[in-house]
C-alpha cells in the first residue's frame, strides 16, 4: 500500500468518545477500514523517522532489530488498554512526568548506574521489554512515558551516545487503566527498580484524589490488587489497602469484618449478629443438654466451609442429642469477590459432607443407590452473614446486604426446621 493511501484510510479511521460517569473523558479505539487493530498514525511515524536520521546510535537499533525483539520480548497486555506498535521515538519527544512516577525516589543513582553498565558491556538485550507510553494528546508525535523512567536518564547524558530508543505505545479507556499499567510495567525480570508498600500506597492515594477511583473500601481493595497482585503477596496487598485508607481518611466502609469476642462492648462480633437476628447463641457453652433440646438447635459460624473443628462439633453434638446443628458462613478479613468466596465456601462445605457420607457408607457396608435423607443430616448451612453492608458506587450501586443473606446476597429468612441452604434452588 502506498504512503498516499494508508495515510488517507488513517485519516478516515475514526474514535468514539465517551464520557465515564465519574467525568473523564475517553476514548475507545475502532478498527481500521480493512479491520486491522488501529496503529500509530502514519504522519506520526515519518516524523519520528525525520527526526532519528543520521542521529547517534550507539546501540545500533533498527527496525529489524525490532522485529526481533517481537519474538523475544512480546508486548506486556493490560486490561483496558491496547498496543499500537512498537516504534523508534526520539528521546527528545519522551517525556515523563515526575508526578506520575510511582516509585519514592524518581531518581535512583544506583538504578542508573546499574542501567548504564549493561548497556556498556552488552548493549541492548533484545529480550527485555522497552519503555513504553502512550501519545500526548496535545502533540501525538510526543510520547507521555509511563515505563522506562530511568532509561531516559541513562542517555540524557550525550556521551552515551543514544538519541533514540524502541517504545511499545499504548492506548488506555481511562486514566486509572493507565495508572495500573504504569504500575504492572514493573512486574518484569529485566533490570527495574522494585516498587515498595509506599509507592503502591501513593498509587492507591493518588487515584483517589485524581478522582480515578471511589473513595471505598471495596473500590480501593479492588484497585490495590489490581496494581500489586503478581509483585506483592497477599498480605503485602492489605497492607497497602490499610495504609492506604488510613492516608485518607473517612473511607465510604461497604465492607464489614466479624469478630468472634464475646464481649459486651465490642462491635461487629459473631454473638451480636445472631442475637440481633434471633438465632440461638453458637456452641453449647453454658447450656445443660435438656436446654439445648429444649432450645431445638445448635449454630456455629464458620470462615471455610470445611472447617474441621465446626464439622466434629456439629457431627458429634447433633448426632448425640439427636437436633440439627446449623453453620453461619462469613469471611474473616475483606475480600474482592464475595460471591466467589461464598460459592468457594459451598463447594469446601459439600465436598466435607460427601467425605462424611462415603465414611459411613463404608464403615456400615451400605450403599448411596438413592441418595441419603437430606433431613436427617444434622449439620446444615443457614446462610451467610452479611459484609456489603453500604451501597457500592463501583459496582452500579448494589444494594446494601441486610440481615442474614444467600450465596448472592439476597435477603433470607432463617428458618430453623428448614432446608439446608445448599438443597435450596438458590444456594
């Protein structure tokens, strides 16, 4: 295809911008006219190559050279976002801006110096990634950085010998789908500099006060993972979270923890949410055998489905005193997915059940040929306590879960001579 004509197909290619409800505007990216993925425009290219010709390259990077590091070094995807070619762009027209860095330390001289020497002994590792960023909208030969900091710092220095360098640039549907880009860049084997708890805090912060993310638990729960799961561990990411409200303060809370304290004064335990409901008090503590027939069942509240210490009490108190025993399910710390997580719990509490089932086929020589008389199994699942309990801005205003809820965090009705929640058509 001639200049002339992708340069014409290149201008007919149009965007769609839309307006996100939280005011940024974006902009999704169609198909080109033959329904190719949209690319740099070609006016965009000629310059850059206008600009490279007859610079200094010490490295020796050419095109093929990037054809090669296709192979070796294939482009990093991220959600919400999409690559538009991989290019050589004058280190004059990549800028970043400081603010946007995520580290602490926007200049580390041992980062740099480190940089500096493999470029010396070796020269360019074909098999590491490039920088990377996305056009400016102001002037799109310009590339706003967002990986690659200190490699710009390595060649600003004219005795490199280096005036132009390989970008992967991206396209993003929002600012915050650029800032956990920004963020993931990092995760890589190449010579980078680690990102701390702090500078994962600061991303979390940042996106709060540019608007980019809601001013909610789950909103900066979901946001944390997004930008540390892969470089951090689980409990690295709380960490980040918690510090992270902590910074700023008056969180919109919509998730709710349980503690299992029986004290009188303390908020948000186990006992307090079955005494509100009505539900009889866990265990068989301080209850005489005649009390707890009397009472018609037992409870327990359990994080797993298949909690050991639940199943033996329930099997050895239910089947002594010959009443149901009924478990609560609930997650101990915040999680990202509840319904997943409620789903999970079903799933450990049936696999527990058939265990106990195929034990007890085999100690008495019987079989399962109709299946086992749902009733008379002592230990049942009531519910699920509830932990959205504010509406969620993120997640098109979900309603706030009230009282004791299904796997879906429907209201329900507990009713002691019922249904095990897992034989129900919605458990």
């Amino acid at each position: 295809m001639s200049e002339i004509l992708e340069r014409t197909l290149e201008g007919i290619d149009q965007t769609l911008k839309v307006v996100k409800p939280h005011g940024h505007s974006i902009t999704k990216p169609k198909l080109s006219l033959h329904g190719h993925p949209k690319k740099v425009p070609l006016e965009v290219r000629l310059k850059w190559e206008e600009m490279i010709k007859g610079k200094p390259n010490k490295l020796n990077l050419h095109e093929d050279l990037i054809q090669v590091t296709e192979k070796l070094a294939p482009p990093m995807e991220f959600k919400g976002g999409r690559r538009l070619g991989r290019h050589l762009v004058p280190l004059t027209n990549i800028v970043f801006n400081p603010k946007d860095q995520p580290r602490d330390k926007k200049n580390d001289v041992n980062h740099v110096d480190d940089l500096s020497n493999r470029y010396e002994l070796m020269g360019y590792d074909k098999s590491a990634l490039p920088m990377m960023g996305t056009l400016s909208e102001g002037n799109p030969t310009v590339v706003d950085g967002f990986a690659g900091f200190h490699r710009t710092v390595v060649f600003s220095n004219a005795t490199n010998g280096q005036s132009f360098y390989i970008v992967d640039i991206y396209e993003f549907d929002s600012p915050l789908a650029r800032r956990i880009a920004r963020s993931r860049s990092n995760h890589h084997k190449d010579v980078f500099l680690p990102q701390t708890i702090n500078d994962y805090v600061k991303e979390v912060v940042n996106a709060v006060n540019d608007d980019e993310c809601a001013k909610t638990e789950t909103a900066i729960s979901q946001l944390a993972h997004d930008l540390a799961e892969g470089d951090k561990t689980e409990k690295q990411i709380e960490r980040i979270i918690r510090n992270a409200i902590n910074m700023l303060g008056s969180v919109y809370a919509v998730f709710r923890t349980y503690s299992s304290s029986t004290s009188k004064d303390a908020d948000n335990t186990l006992s307090k949410f079955l005494a509100n409901e009505g539900i009889v008090t866990q265990g068989i503590k301080d209850r005489s055998d005649e009390e707890l027939i009397e009472q018609g069942y037992i409870t327990y509240c359990a994080a797993e489905g298949d909690n050991k210490s639940a199943w033996a009490r329930a099997i050895t108190n239910g089947q002594r005193l010959g009443i149901p025993v009924w478990v609560f399910g609930y997650a101990s710390t915040r999680v990202v997915d509840l319904k997943s997580f409620r789903e999970q719990w079903i799933k450990e509490f049936k696999e527990s059940k058939s265990l106990f089932i195929d034990w007890a086929c085999d100690i008495t020589g019987s079989s399962l040929e109709d299946g086992i008389i749902e009733d008379d199994f002592v230990y049942k699942v009531g519910g699920f306590l509830p932990q959205h309990v504010k509406a969620d801005n993120t997640n098109g205003g979900k309603p706030t879960e009230v009282g004791l809820v299904d796997v879906n965090g429907n209201s329900i009705v507990f009713d002691p001579d019922g249904q095990c929640l897992t034989e129900k058509t919605n458990g």
